[in-house]
C-alpha cells in the first residue's frame, strides 16, 4: 500500500539513466562560456590545480565555515620518515543571530574566532598560511579569492553575496590588528573532502558531501573550462549540483512532498536538487508523508497530533535510527511515541518503510549525478575502464546506516565500466583546506625556484642589446684581413655577387649535402612573362657509418645517389651545369671551389677538412667513369635559401636557418670585405654565426645546461651559439633540466627514470608536440611516458613543463633575434629599408616582434623559403652560368 502510495519516490533505472544523462548536459552547460551565465548547475572552477603529491610540509591553519559550528584547524605536516600529519582544532559556535545578521558581523566573529584558536596555539607573532572551507557557491578567478553567489544552508548574512568573502575575512582581520594572516585559498566542502582523501589516495580526483546540503567536486580538463584561459593541465570543478532542477528540468519525478517542502524553505525555487536529497530536508520530507498518510487514514488510526504537524520535529537523525536494522523499529515506537501519534507495530513497519523509500530515492539521486562524472572523467581520459577514488563527508552518509551501501551499489550498477572506491573523510573537510595550501604553498614554493633557475634563460631588452654589439665587434673581426684568422665568427666570402634578376634560363642540377638525407634536384628555370620554375627531385639517406667513415666513401655514396638520380630521369648523357649545396663551414676562394674547416651536425668523415669539397666530388665522379657534370657553384644552405626567396622577392638579402643547426648569410658591400680583391658592388657572405661565443663572449648568458650539453657534444667548445638554439641541441638541453628538477623534487616525486638518463631522447620535436598541446595532449603523454617512464605526470606537473618550455622558445627565439637584428643594421643604409628575412623557425612570431625592437630603423619581411635551400642552389648555378656567358 505504501509503494503504491509512494510510487512516484520509487525510481527505476530507467529514470536513473536518463537523470545521469540530463546532469550530464547541465555539467555541459556549466563548462561552457556560451551557455553558463544561464546555466543552473555553475560548474565553478576552483582555481586548485593539483592534489596532494606526498613532498608537502609546513605549518597551516584552516578555516572551516559551513553551518551552525565553525571549525579552526591547526595542521602540521612534516617529513621525517614519512610524510605525518597532526592536527589540533577547535569548534566555535555559529549563532543564529549572526548568521542571519550583517556580512560585518560575521567576518569580525569569524576573526575574533580565529584569534582565539591563534592565542590558544600560542602563535599570535607567527604569519602562517591559511586555508578557508568555505561551503557555499563562489565565483573564483584565482584560488585566494571567493565572490559569494548566493547564501545557502540557513544563513543570510546582509552584505556577503556578490563580495569577495577573503576580502572580508581580511578587512575584520586587520580591524582588529593583533595578529596576522594569510589566506591563500578558499574552498568549498567538496574541494576540501577531496583534496583530505587525496592526501591518503592519490588516485581521489572526485569529492562528494552529502550532509546537510549536498555537492560534488572533481578534476577536469582544462580544455573543457572555457571560464578559464588556458588548456593545460586539469583543474577541480565546484558542479554546485545542488540547483540542478531549478530550471525546471527534474519536475517529472518531484513530487508534491517535494513541492511542499520547497514553498516552505528561506529560498523557494532554488537548490531543487538538494531538496530532494540532503540531510537537511530528508525529516521534514517523511514528516509531510506521514502528516499525509494519517490524514486519510492510512497511519496511525488517522490521530494527527500538534507535534506531528510542527515543521523540523521530524529530524534527519530519527530516518537514520529508524532504519538500523535491528533496533529500528523499537526506535521508530520511541520516537513516535513522542509526536503523541501512540503508533502500533504495523504503523512502526509503516513508517520504517517510508523513511527507507525517501531515503533510497536519496542514494539513488546522488548515484546518478555522480554518474554522469565518473563517465565524464572516462571520457576525459579516453580509457574503456576508469578506476578512481571519490572522497566522501557528510553527516547522512556517514550516520544513515544504509545509505552508503545504496550509493555504492546504484553507482556500481549505473556506471558498470568504473573501478570506483569510496574514501571516507575522516577529518573533515577542514583538512583539507590545509591541504590545499599546502599544495599551494609548495607550488608557489617550487615556481619561485623554477622562475629563479629559468629566469636566466628569459633575456632581457639590454642583454640582447649588448649581445647585438657583441655580434657587431665579431662580424667586424671576420670581415677583416688582419683579425679574421683569430675570428671565431668566419664571415666566409661565397663569390655570389648577385641575387637573380630573371632572366636565368636552362636545365639544372642541384645537391643538398646537411645532415642525415642527401637531396638531388633537377630544376628547368623558364624566364619570360610567365617566369616558371619546374624541380624533380629524389632524397637518398646518408648511413652513420658513411658519415663517419671516410671522405672517399662519403663522396662515392654521393656520386653514386647522382648517378641513380640521373638514369632516374633519364638525363645521364647530358652534361649540365651543378649548384652543390654544402652546409658546412667553408673558406671559399672562388665560386666553384670551397675548403671544408671544420665538419658539424654529426659528420666526421676523415680526409675531408682542409680540402676543397667540389675537387673531391669531381674526383668522386671521375672514379665513378659514367657520367661528367659541370660543376658550376658551391654553396652554403643560407646562401640557397636566400637565392630561392630572392627570385620571389628582389629585395631579398638575408638567408637564415634555423633548423638542426643555425646560421645566417647577406649581401655584404665589397669595400667591407678585405679578404676579397675588388671594392664595387656586393658579395654575400655565409657569417657561420653557429661559433659565435667560442671565445668566450656570451659565457655570460650561457646557462649550466648549456655547459653541459656542450661538454658531452661531439665537439666540445666549439659551435656554442649553435648549441644553445638549433634543433639539433634544444631537446637535450630540456633533458638537462628534466634531471635537475627532477632531482630537485620538482618533477616525478624524483625519481629520475633510466630512460631519461639517456642522451638525445628527448628530441627537439617533443618541443613543437608540448608547446602546441591543446591539439596534441595525447601526444604529449607517450612522449613524457616514453622519455621520462612517469605514469601520470598530469597531476600537478603540466604548469612546471609548460613553463620551461615557453621560456626556452622564448629564449631560443631571443637568442637569434640578436644576430638577426645586427644582420639588418648592418644592411641597412638608412631607416625603413625593406628587407625579406627567410626564415624557418617554429618561434617565428617572437623572432620577428624582437627583430622589430632590437633594429628599430629597418622595415623588415619575412619570408618563408618553401623550396628549402636546393633551388637554390640551381638558381646560383643559373646566375653564374649568366655572369660566365656575360664575360664571354
């Protein structure tokens, strides 16, 4: 008969199914900017972007504000075995008079509070981090600040919505004056519960109360928190799940009980969920049934006493005495024995059932609100199974004897492909506000010890300034007869005394030689109205061993990849003219002979330095008696990129990469150029800027990890300029500072892997993946797996890598803005000369705002080179086939 009568409590899984559905859009809707201002459930960032890792320690005092008592921790957290945690507190009393009183009333209770817990604790002269619970809806945009939204839980304080509630705290604080504070988070409950659990099981990421009133915390992405900026990392929701319906959207399954209740509450029409579930309205809810019931004579022979029909004399705590199972029903005698309604065994089972009914309802409510975020968070993580731990507090959970297990058997039954334990809290949600600034205190800890380390790699306007000059005094030395032995930066002559003009004409053969691939390129230049350039070409691989090998086998593997090129295409008999791209450093004495001085990016074939390279490739081919190419110009990749831009742009000038290695050429006015006869028109030169400082002059803005990326290079002292921007040394200088926070106990609880102990294993590509990582978060986490062997390095470490890496993008992009910018005062004669800087660099928007700065009077375009440096190379080929034909 009460089933029937109460049908409408009695929930299938069906409803529950499409309820966790209908929160799960609610949840959607908090999470969006579009659609939160109206949303119900606010999904309310809490700015507390990690749990607990185990390293936290100090001294804490938390707040805990939430009802009728107020609680004052002292948390001590030390390591001295193993991380302890000791805790001292006291519970002040919440007066009626105050909570319904003035917002200046109850902040000057609260610190009066406080500093009688401070006085007690004798530490009054100490300023100690502070954590404050504060459980009622706020708006965050960092974690030490909280607008109150709106009042919940009986208070009513004037003044206190839409302030910020630390603000408050501090004003009374500093009112009275006799100690101080400082407050760095406030949280809510939710937070609270989660982060005590997370102390003891690190995989809590979700935080549950069911008290009182009733509320849900967890840790979602950042890429779904479109309140907040950034897609980094993870940060804890407030859901405040407990206005979920006040839209209108739970009214197929609420009742009239539920109606009731709600016209009788300080705040009709809101917390329409909470209603329906929390300790605060679950008596008062059986007590309208039962007031209901006997009405129409279904209960206690139809008497309705005064006490029955007085609203709160049927609390929470008699549904939890009468539901024990087997002193239940003697309870529910005794304590309607005292409402005057003289019950009889029947009516004891009766009512017994209703408070089961209602209090299942309960469960199973919160079952499926829980639900849609367990699915959310296997979502979020793209796994088949979640296995997680959600923190548990409040009074109906932990006093109702069957409602935990109900919980935990719907939520089982709803969500079948989550792992989930149940932690309860043990100490409060106070805890766990210590927690929380201990957490806070320990990040802000390591980021002032991270910026301090990294800070030496964000350059400031004067250092580059001076670095500019520094690059000025060494292009000088390289340009000049008397200095330029001793020159560390070469300023090699090239011989290519002209960009094209378009006229080139004809069919040519270009080589790429600069690091692990060789390229071979057919390139038929067209000139005329319709100017057209068509390339075929092949890339060949160069072994290791050939590269390390010696210069005859390097140059026949060259000579052989050419003779496969050209029965490729079908062109052997042909003797074209070649353009050899040769991307190391070489002294040039004519256009078509340059002498190798020293190999780099990881060439060290023998018999090759001090020799002329196009002798050797032309001795390769004669060996080879199959084919004969007219060798025509040698160049370096700088000069090919520079010529490919060129024939675009007739104002190009520079040629720069920025690749596996670096360096820079320009178009040099000869009567600067004393290594070189001749003082009209202009030459370009290859500046090989990648020694730049291997004398010594920029020991000043190299860091430790620069040394030591240096010192166990293959080249030790040499290319240093290079090593501290190219690609080929960017990821190993991040390994470098991996280990060293690692050691540090920044990164991975410190524990350095036997992988991260391996060299090069972080490549330079890791960089681009990690610093574009909205898109590429799932790459991001194999990379960090597979170099760092760390499971789960998204809790609490995505903001210490992110911000390494940006600053070493900023520093890389700083480091050749230097140079760069010296290369453009040099070219230009007057102010606002046009410039186009080719250029390949994955920082190209702060390289080209800090060339902007460091040469202010030079009006500069950048243009990318999208044919890479071999077309170059033909078009060289085709200018010096031009100016050969002109001297003829």
């Amino acid at each position: 008969q009460i089933d029937k009568y109460l049908y409408a409590m009695r929930l299938s899984d069906e409803t529950l199914l499409d309820v966790m559905a209908r929160f799960r859009r609610e949840m959607k809707n908090g999470l969006s900017r579009d659609f939160n201002p109206t949303a119900t459930v606010k999904m309310l960032p809490t700015f507390v972007r990690s749990i607990p890792d185990g390293s936290e320690k100090g001294d804490f005092i938390a707040l805990d504000l939430g009802g009728s008592y107020f609680r004052i921790l002292r948390v001590k957290v030390s390591h001295e075995k193993k991380q302890t945690v000791q805790m001292e507190s006291e519970i002040y009393n919440t007066p009626e008079d105050i909570m319904h009183g003035s917002g200046t009333r109850l902040f000057d209770h609260v610190a009066e509070c406080l500093g009688d817990f401070m006085e007690k604790q004798q530490i009054k002269d100490k300023k100690l981090p502070v954590g404050f619970t504060f459980s009622f809806p706020c708006r965050q945009s960092k974690l030490d600040e909280g607008f109150l939204i709106t009042w919940t839980k009986r208070f009513k304080a004037s003044g206190v919505e839409g302030a910020d509630v630390v603000r408050l705290l501090n004003k009374a604080i500093k009112k009275r004056g006799d100690y101080d504070a400082d407050i760095m988070a406030v949280v809510n409950d939710t937070v609270g519960t989660m982060m005590t659990c997370g102390f003891d099981d690190q995989r809590c990421e979700v935080g549950l109360i069911i008290g009182t009133g009733t509320n849900a915390c967890y840790m979602e992405e950042m890429r779904h928190i479109d309140l907040v900026e950034g897609d980094e990392g993870r940060m804890c929701i407030n859901t405040e799940w407990g206005a979920f319906g006040d839209d209108g959207s739970l009214e197929d399954i609420r009742t009239e009980f539920d109606r009731e209740i709600d016209r009788g509450s300080l705040n009709p029409g809101k917390q329409l969920f909470e209603k329906m579930v929390s300790g605060l309205y679950m008596g008062e809810l059986v007590r309208l049934i039962l007031v209901k019931m006997a009405k129409e004579g279904l209960l206690f022979e139809g008497r309705i006493t005064p006490e029955l029909l007085t609203k709160g004399k049927f609390e929470t705590k008699h549904v939890s005495a009468i539901e024990k199972s087997k002193e239940g029903l003697n309870k529910a005698k005794e304590i309607l024995t005292r409402l005057g309604v003289e019950p009889s065994h029947e009516d004891c089972i009766a009512v017994q059932h209703v408070c089961t009914i209602v209090s299942f309802r309960s469960a199973n409510l919160v079952a499926s609100t829980l639900g849609a975020i367990l699915n959310q968070l296997r979502d979020n993580k793209g796994v088949g199974r979640l296995r997680t731990t959600v923190g548990v507090d409040g009074s109906l959970y932990k006093m109702h004897p069957q409602y935990a297990r109900r919980l935990h058997k719907t939520t089982r039954r709803l969500v079948p492909d989550s792992e989930v334990r149940f932690l309860l809290s043990e100490s409060g949600s106070g805890k766990g506000a210590a927690m929380v600034t201990a957490v806070a205190y320990r990040l802000s800890e390591q980021h002032r010890l991270i910026d301090e380390t990294l800070a030496e790699f964000k350059l400031t306007h004067e250092q580059l300034l001076q670095v500019k000059k520094r690059m000025r005094a060494e292009m000088e030395a390289g340009l000049k007869k008397k200095t330029h032995d001793t020159a560390k930066v070469k300023m090699l002559p090239t011989f290519v005394r002209s960009t094209p003009d378009g006229t080139e004409n004809g069919d040519f053969l270009a080589l790429d030689l600069g690091g692990t691939n060789f390229r071979v390129l057919l390139v038929k230049i067209r000139s005329g109205k319709r100017r057209t350039v068509e390339m075929h070409n092949k890339i060949y691989a160069i072994p290791i061993e050939v590269m390390q090998g010696t210069g005859e086998e390097l140059f026949d593997h060259i000579v052989t990849c050419i003779s496969d090129f050209l029965d490729y295409m079908g062109i052997k008999g042909a003797r074209l003219p070649l353009g050899f791209t040769f991307s190391f450093p070489c002294k040039q004495t004519s256009l078509d002979a340059g002498i190798l001085l020293n190999w780099t990016k990881g060439f060290k074939a023998t018999d090759c330095e001090g020799e002329d390279v196009v002798y050797l490739l032309r001795e390769g081919i004669k060996r080879r008696e199959e084919f004969d190419l007219d060798v025509v110009a040698v160049v370096n990749d700088t000069v090919g990129t520079m010529m490919t831009c060129a024939y675009e742009d007739p104002n190009c000038e520079i040629g720069l990469i920025v690749g596996t290695g670096s360096n820079a050429c320009y178009m040099e006015e000869m009567r600067n150029i004393e290594m070189v006869d001749g003082e009209q028109g202009r030459m370009c030169v290859n500046t090989e800027w990648g020694a730049f400082g291997d004398n010594g002059c920029l020991d000043d803005i190299r860091t430790v990890y620069d040394k030591a990326v240096d010192d166990f290079s293959l080249n030790a002292g040499k290319q240093r300029y290079e090593k501290m921007i190219s690609g080929m040394y960017l990821g190993e200088i991040v390994r470098n500072i991996l280990i060293d926070f690692t050691k540090r106990g920044f990164l991975f609880r410190g524990q350095i892997s036997e992988t991260l102990k391996t060299r090069h294993i972080f490549e330079t590509k890791f960089l681009s993946q990690i610093e574009s990582w909205r898109a590429l978060l799932a790459s991001l986490e194999r990379i960090w797996v597979s170099v760092c062997g760390a499971q789960g390095f998204l809790k609490g470490n995505e903001r210490i890598k992110n911000d390494f890496i940006l600053l070493l993008t900023l520093m890389k992009g700083d480091a050749v803005q230097m140079p760069v910018a010296v290369l453009h005062s040099t070219v230009a004669a007057g102010p606002s000369l046009p410039a186009a800087l080719v250029s390949f660099p994955s920082f190209s928007r702060i390289m080209h705002q800090t060339v902007k700065d460091l040469a202010p009077n030079c009006d500069v375009t950048f243009l990318l080179s999208e044919d890479g440096s071999g077309k170059g190379a033909a078009l060289i080929t085709a200018v010096g086939c031009r100016l050969r034909e002109a001297e003829q």
